[in-house]
C-alpha cells in the first residue's frame, strides 16, 4: 500500500528529540520515527479499549452462558 503524505506541526523540543533519534540511528527518518509512534499509540488505545471491555465482563454470566450452549449441543452455534 502506497503511504500518504502528511504535513504536521510539531513543537521546538519535540522536533529536537525526533532528529537526536534520526542522528543516532534509531529511525532512518522523521516520517518513520513519526510513523513508529502513531503505530505505538494506536495499539496502547486498542489494548486499554480491550482490557476496559474485559473488566466489565461479568465472569459468572459468562460461564452460564457457555454452559448453557454446551449443554444444548453444537447446532446452537453460529458458524463463523
């Protein structure tokens, strides 16, 4: 896939940082240096998203939720 291009306003310091880790060899470029952390940030806030759903999962209700389908056989189950 072709990547896009993008013009974005950074400040000073953080510009300062981006190019220490360009120089030091870190990343080959701003674009991928930028790219790694919008991937990173990305996959935090799905991870978050997740372990949040999971705590609402109420443990018991689940267990008699798979009970209940397992009891009834595999023609209860959706096909996937």
């Amino acid at each position: 896939m072709r990547a896009a291009k993008i013009t974005i306003t950074i400040e000073p310091d953080l510009l300062l940082q981006l190019d220490r880790w360009v120089r030091e060899g870190k990343y080959p470029n701003r674009s991928r240096a930028i790219q790694a952390a919008v991937v990173e940030k990305l996959e935090r806030v799905r991870r978050r998203r997740l372990t949040e759903e999971l705590a609402n999962v109420n443990a018991a209700e689940e267990r008699e939720l798979g009970e209940e389908a397992h009891a009834a056989g595999s023609e209860t189950w959706y096909p996937y």
